[in-house]
C-alpha cells in the first residue's frame, strides 16, 4: 500500500458515505483546509489524529500508519495543470507571481512567505451575481539572512 492509495481509498469512503470535508476536520480538531490536505496527501497526521481518519473511513491499520508519515509534498506535475480549477490558481501565480512578489519584496524586504507556517481559510462569499469564492492566505514572512 503507498500513501498514494491511502488517498484514494479515502476519497472512496468519502463519496460512499456521503462525508464534507468541514465534518472531517471537525472531528479531527483542525481547519478543513489543512485536513482535507492531509487526506489528499500532503500533510502529516498525528498518532490520534491518524486514528479519527482512520476510523471515519474505515481504513486498515497499514493505511493509518501511513497517515503519519511525512508526505513527499507538492504532488503537482511539473508541466502545466490540465485541471480548470488548478490551472487557474496557476494562471493566477501566472499573472499576479510578480505583483505578489513586488509587493511583499516591498513590505517586507528581501523574503519569502512561508508555506509551513501557513494558514488559509476558504468561505463561500455570497453575491447576487454570483457566488464567490474567498480564500485567505496567511504565512509567516522569512527573511533572508546574510552570512
């Protein structure tokens, strides 16, 4: 079994019982965005939290332990994605990478936001002309150090 099953065995149990991700992460006691990334791979569970995905979806004791262990994480392809809704997050990096770039170069100086120490929140924003979708982003800014 890889870490690669797990994710899909979980993704089937997902659909078969009818599970959202919000109810996931609530019994897990985390956001649904860090959760709904480590079922899909890409974050670390504890030993108790192993357990409650575990048991939510009734996965063997191979595919628990597998949930904690760290991940080989950013499991894109290289090229560019061929999914509409990621192609959009890279066609968003696409255009705004160096807006974004420029203007935290210019807050915060010569630095990188983190993706570790990281957290982000999805809503539904509603709008008569549409719903829209909201997604904040907060990571800690690292500088770069001299040496």
């Amino acid at each position: 079994m890889t870490r690669n099953d797990v994710t899909e065995a979980i993704i089937a149990a997902k659909i078969a019982k009818g599970l959202n991700w919000a109810d996931v992460a609530q019994a897990v006691g985390r956001s649904k965005e860090w959760v709904t990334a480590g079922c899909l791979g890409q974050m670390t569970f504890n030993s108790e939290q192993a357990a409650v995905i575990g048991r939510l979806f009734d996965l063997p004791t191979d595919a628990v332990k597998l949930l904690q262990v760290v991940p080989y994480k950013g499991s894109l392809p290289t090229t560019v994605p061929t999914d509409p809704l990621i192609y959009r997050f890279y066609e968003l990096v696409s255009v705004y990478g160096t807006t974004f770039k420029e203007l935290i170069h210019e807050e915060f100086g010569d630095g990188i936001m983190s993706a570790i120490d990281f957290k982000m929140d999805l809503t539904r924003e509603p709008d008569p002309k549409g719903d829209r979708v909201h997604i904040s982003m907060s990571g800690k800014f690292l500088p770069y150090k001299m040496y």
